[in-house]
C-alpha cells in the first residue's frame, strides 16, 4: 500500500523535503503522478529525486528503467537522450571493468531508460540509488536527468551504474514510471523529494 506524505509548503529553504513515498509488493510498476496521493511536479521545486531502495525484481537478471510522462500518465514515452556507464566489481575479487555501455543509452529514443544492469532475483540482490530531474515544469528548456545505481548483478558482480542526459521536450514532464524490463518489481521502495533553491 503506497504511504504518501502530501504536498510540503513552498518555503522549505535548501533542504531535501519528502513529497511521496510507494513501498512495492508484488507490482508491475511504481508510478509518480503530478496531482496524484499528493504528488507535484510544478515550480514548487526546482529539482525532484527519486530514491530507490532495495528494489528486487521477481525474474532473474533484468534492468531496471524508467520513463516520464507529458500527460499525466496516459503514455510513458517521453523522447530522451541519454548516455551510460558502469563500473563493476566480481564477487570472487578476480575481475574488474569500467567502461561506456553503449547498449544502455537512447538517441532521442522513447523507451524506457535503462538505470541499472540486470539485477539478480536472488534472495540477497536487489538494487539502490537515485536519480534526480531537474526543472521538469518549465516550458522553455529540455529536462536534464541523472541517475545513479548501485546493484547486486544476477553474475554475483556488484555494479555502479550512472545515466545522464535529458528529456528531449519543451512540454512539462508531470510524471515518471519505475518498472524492470520485464517481470514484476516484487519488493522495494522508491521516495521522491523536492528540492528549492532561494
């Protein structure tokens, strides 16, 4: 049962203030809706973050992604351009690699972005972190994006992923959709916090 914290006020100084809040059970996907449980995406802030925590998907070895929405969630498919790359680590210490992962970014592409690297299902493994937009109200400029990810990998490496780029639209995003590539997210909690500048 998602637990929502409600729409703060607007003169909350420089700190991080907790708008939302989903914890998942057995669910597709996790949605953040402008309008929605308490949820905004107006002028209120100028950046949003979206803290994942422990997120473990029901099938073995699948990304986990994202996606936002221009129109209140009728469609996730928001045009974006991104580029990733990861870091990893084996868990027998015996290999290591830091490289650009061409198969995880978008050339303007609309699909569901990719924000870590096929998380294992097992009873341990799950995957973290956060990804933060900026300014997704304006209606001048594109939406700037950065997520970072750390995972338990279904191979038993652990693996540092980030992506950045942006939301290739003028239009204000009211909306982001969590979900794996594919199967269920089958326990997890995601947070979203707002952020003013003075």
């Amino acid at each position: 049962m998602p637990r929502y914290i409600g729409a703060p006020s607007v003169n909350q100084g420089i700190d991080w203030v907790e708008i939302a809040s989903q914890k998942a059970t057995g669910v597709s996907s996790i949605s953040f809706i402008a309008g929605s449980n308490g949820v905004i995406f107006d002028s209120t802030f100028n950046e949003y973050k979206f803290e994942y925590s422990s997120i473990h998907p029901a099938t073995d070895a699948k990304d986990f992604t994202f996606q936002g929405t221009i129109d209140g969630g009728s469609n996730f498919n928001v045009a974006i351009q991104s580029g990733t790359w990861a870091t990893s680590h084996d868990e027998a210490g015996s290999a290591t690699s830091f490289a650009y992962d061409g198969d995880g970014d978008q050339a303007l592409g609309t699909a569901y972005q990719q924000i870590s690297d096929e998380v294992g299902n097992g009873a341990d493994e799950s995957v973290s972190g956060e990804l933060i937009l900026y300014v997704p109200h304006s209606t001048t400029y594109v939406k700037h994006i950065i997520a970072n990810s750390i995972c338990y990998r279904s191979d038993n490496y652990v693996v540092n992923y980030t992506t950045s780029g942006y939301f290739n639209t003028t239009t204000a995003v009211n909306g982001v959709n969590f979900k794996f590539a594919s199967g269920n997210i089958d326990e997890g909690i995601i947070t979203m916090y707002g952020l003013s500048m003075p």
